[in-house]
C-alpha cells in the first residue's frame, strides 16, 4: 500500500507519442536539475515519480532528480561515455565545450553524443517505468485478488471517461457501472484500477464483491431475507483490506467510526462489485454518501441507478459488429484457434447475428468451436435464436456442458463450493487425481468456464457469476435426479 501522494499527476500520453514526449521532458528535466524553483515537474505523469512523493519527497525538482539519477545509473552499466557527458553538461553545470574537452572530443562530436544519449537515457528511463508499473498491478493483483487482466474490444471510450471521473478530485463521488450480465463490468472495473494513475489521486484501493445468493449444498441456490452485503459486513471487509486492526470487543459502531475516520482523512477508491439488488442498494447507499469525499465508490450492477441524481451511471451496451468480430478474432488468437482466427468476415457476422454482442457469450462461443467444428456451433445457434439473453445464456451452458468429460463435469459442479480455490482444495472436493484435475482444468479454461487467479506461487481458480448461476440452478439439480 503506497503512502499518500500530494498531488495528482498527469496521465501518461498516448502510446504513439510516449517515446518523443519523454525525450523531450527528460531533456527539460536535465536543465532544470539545478532550479529550486521549479513548481511542477516536466516528468510527473510517470508513475516513477509518484512513487517517489509518495516516500515523503515534496520538492518536484528533488523527485525528478532521483529519476534522472536512477537512468543515468543504469546508462552508465553499458555506455559510460554518454553517461558522463550528460552528468558533465547537466548535473556540473559545465559549457558544452568543456565537456568536450574533458571527454577528448570535438565539439560537434559532442553535441551528436548528446543527442545519442539523451535517447538512450530515455529508453532507461522507460524501462524503469514499466518495471514499476508491473510491479504496481502485481501487488495490486494480488492484494485485491482481481481477475485475469484481459485484453477490453470495444471499450476504450468507457475506460477512459470512467478513469478521467476518478481522477477529477470533486464529484461525482459515487460511480456507477452498469448493464447485462456478462456485458463486461467488472472487467472495465478490474482494467481501470490497474491504472497506476490513481495511485496518484488515492490513498489505497479496496475491492469488495457482494454475494447474491447463498448455495446450501444438497438444495442448491437459495435467495437469503437479507442484503447481499450489508453495512457491518462492508465495514470488516474495508477495514481489513486498507490494513487496519480488528478487535472482537469492538462494536459495529466503534468500526463504522474508525472506518469514517480513515476514509475522511484521505481520499480512497472502493469497488464494489456485483450489488445487484435493491435491498442492497437501501441498506448500502446512505453509508457510501457519508462516506464519500474525498475519496470515491465504483459500483458495478444489472440494475440501473439512475434514479439518484448524485450517483453518476455509466452504461455499457452490447459490442458493435465489428468489434464483436474483433473479439472473435482476439479470443482465437489467444487460444490458438487458426481456423477460426482466419475465418471469412461473413463466418464470423453469422455468430454475430445470433449471439449478438455479449463479450461473455461471445467467449463461451469460441470456446466451443475449440471442441466442435464451426458448421456445428452455428447449427446449434439456430435453434436460440431470438431468445432473451438470460435463454441464451442457458442454452450455450447446455451445449458446452455435453461436450465436457465426465472428469470436468465433476470438476466444474464443485466450483461454486471453492471460489477461488487453490488446486488443492479442489482436488478435496471433487476426489480426482492430481493429473486428471489438471486435464479438466486445462478444458475448463479454454472452454471459458473458469479463470485462473492469483499470483505465480499460488494460483487460485474461480468461475462466472453466470457460470454459477446455471451450475446452481440448472446442472445440479439435473445431476441431483440422475
């Protein structure tokens, strides 16, 4: 967890224009290395930077300074001339032709030098950037536990309206994503706060998933008298993430307290994810206004919250056409799939023109044709056409549920009982052997039906909510009249 920032910093340019934005902004660092004057830094859009305020460095010109530092650091390792002359010129304040001098070159020489290791200072520098970036999300992954962090198609405009709203420092300070189940909303969620930007505008980042329905095994999926996530459970979960201690004298009160008081004090992200009903939106929404500013909730829901005005709701809608295709293309591409990956146009609209365009039936599509032909998952389509997408959904689960083997049906009917299970806990569960657990696995991953989370040293294995849904309502209790 990074200690508070002072202020925010920009974002990062755009991908085509980084290199020769940065190279520039690292020459105007250099010549402002000895200006105490300097009020804001040429370089504070890296995350390097924010990570160095966030140590307690105030000063712009002093932060800047360590980054240069630390690239010209790594330049010396393997051109040492072009790092001494750089140190020479900017950080000994020394004339060109001094430089030049010292180092045994001619003048023009040194100039071309220069610009030579101003490029590959630039490239040092953003070398450490990615590092620190990939650093970032890894602790942030594995603090928050968040999904695989995929590819978005279609949704670049909503990913960045959603973070420029985070950013802004006033309202709204209650943000809603929302749309169909499997529309993409936690996955928008997951891919904004991985943005090392808000490690700029927030304290920390908290993640908490609300729970609709409750499995009782031998019954199936049951719906509690009860919210999902209420207030007291919110506040343990929050204040276990953002690293505060519990004690089990403490009232509710005293917590709800504590938890005021940390939230107040600093501006903090919360995402709750999956607060789909009503009742959770009554109990929930007063305690999240008093909560709010400085810091902000993301919320992702089916339902819709438009009926209050200071929750501000960004609607996802269905993948155009085209992206549709583009997301066919990409999930064959990561599976392996050349037939379909080079597929005509007119194959690939005709998915289209059945599933529509849902990301999450769309993979579960491709999935399918990892196993059958195309021919044959289109003929199969036919017959959904015009369902509602909840039909839908169903349907595509029938079909890929009698194409597993048994070993993966075993497997797949016990995940409600292990989200985020390690393989261990599943090899309990489902009492198969290690090497046939992790053929099963194997299928379920490239049919879509699980995710693998988690860090290298500990994989954790978790499934949709809607993969859970038709398991919970529809396979078990087939399973349970066999």
């Amino acid at each position: 967890m990074l200690p508070p920032l002072k202020g925010v910093g920009r974002v990062m340019p755009e991908a085509g224009h980084t290199t020769e934005k940065l190279k520039r902004d690292v020459h105007e660092a250099l010549k402002l290395w000895h200006n105490p004057r300097v009020e804001a830094s040429p370089l504070d859009y890296l995350y390097l930077f924010q990570q160095i305020q966030s140590q307690g460095v105030d000063s712009p010109q002093q932060a800047t300074n360590q980054i240069i530092l630390r690239a010209l650091e790594i330049l010396a390792v393997d051109y040492r001339e072009e790092a001494d002359l750089l140190r020479l010129r900017f950080l000994d304040g020394k004339r060109m032709y001094q430089v030049a001098s010292q180092l045994s070159l001619s003048e023009p020489t040194a100039y071309k030098k220069q610009r030579g290791a101003l490029d590959r200072l630039t490239a040092a520098l953003q070398e450490l950037e990615a590092q620190a970036r990939e650093a970032y999300q890894a602790e942030l992954e594995k603090r928050l536990q968040l999904g695989p962090n995929v590819e978005l198609i279609g949704v670049e405009e909503s990913l960045e309206q959603l973070l420029k709203l985070l950013m802004s420092p006033g309202a709204p300070w209650l943000i809603a994503i929302e749309g169909l189940g499997g529309i993409g909303k936690t996955a928008l969620a997951s891919a904004v706060v991985r943005r090392p930007e808000l490690s700029a505008r927030f304290r920390a980042i908290a993640w908490v998933s609300a729970k609709q329905q409750d499995f009782v095994f031998g019954v199936g999926l049951t719906q509690p008298n009860r919210p999902a996530l209420d207030v007291d459970a919110l506040t343990d979960a929050l204040l276990e993430q953002l690293g505060q201690p519990l004690s089990l004298v403490q009232s509710p009160q005293e917590k709800r307290l504590a938890l005021s008081k940390l939230l107040k004090k600093e501006p903090h992200l919360i995402v709750i994810d999956n607060l789909e009903t009503v009742i959770d939106y009554q109990i929930l929404l007063p305690t999240l206004r008093d909560l709010a500013n400085p810091g902000k909730f993301l919320l992702t829901s089916r339902h819709s919250l438009r009926a209050h005005p200071d929750v501000f709701c960004l609607s996802l809608e269905e993948l155009t056409r085209a992206d549709a295709v583009r997301l066919i293309r990409h999930e064959a591409r990561v599976r392996g799939l050349p037939l379909l990956l080079n597929a005509s146009e007119a194959q690939l609209q005709s998915i289209y023109a059945v599933v529509g365009g849902n990301p999450l039936a769309l993979k579960l599509i491709t999935g399918q044709i990892s196993i059958l032909s195309l021919s044959q998952v289109l003929e199969n389509l036919k017959q959904a056409q015009g369902k509602e997408i909840d039909e839908l959904y169903t349907y595509i689960y029938w079909q890929i549920w009698h194409a597993l083997d048994p070993a993966s049906q075993q497997l797949l009917l016990v995940m409600p009982l292990a989200q985020e299970g390690t393989l261990g806990q599943l090899a309990a569960l489902c009492q198969l052997k290690i090497h046939e657990l992790s053929q099963a696995l194997r299928q379920l991953v490239t049919l879509s039906l699980v995710e693998v989370r988690g860090s290298l040293e500990d994989r954790r294995y978790t499934i949709h909510r809607l993969t859970e849904t038709f398991l919970l309502n529809e396979a078990i209790r087939w399973q349970l009249l066999l």
